[in-house]
C-alpha cells in the first residue's frame, strides 16, 4: 500500500498535466516519475533517507 498510493498519485498528475503531450513525452514522465518514487521508498526501507526528513 505504501508503495500504490503514490505510483497512483503520480500516474493520475501526469494524465491530469499532460493532456494534450504526445504519448512517448507521457511514457518517458511517467518512467522517470515511477522511478523517483521507487528510490525514495528504497531508500526509507533501506533506512538510508535522511533521520531529519522522516516523520
């Protein structure tokens, strides 16, 4: 669940923003964006994310 919500999040703001962008332009945001989120979460799970940033 931690990891779905926010894949979902990202995935509906780039359908939301990009309307309109051709579709490559959607899959590379949409690589990048899923991207960002795995390392984040890998790297709260890994207990590497900054002690100063967590709640």
């Amino acid at each position: 669940m931690e990891l779905l919500v926010p894949a979902l999040i990202g995935v509906t703001l780039i359908w939301l923003i990009g309307r309109g962008v051709p579709w490559n332009a959607k899959l590379v945001t949409l690589a990048v964006t899923l991207a960002v989120i795995l390392l984040i979460v890998g790297l709260e799970r890994g207990g590497y994310w900054p002690a100063a940033l967590t709640r």
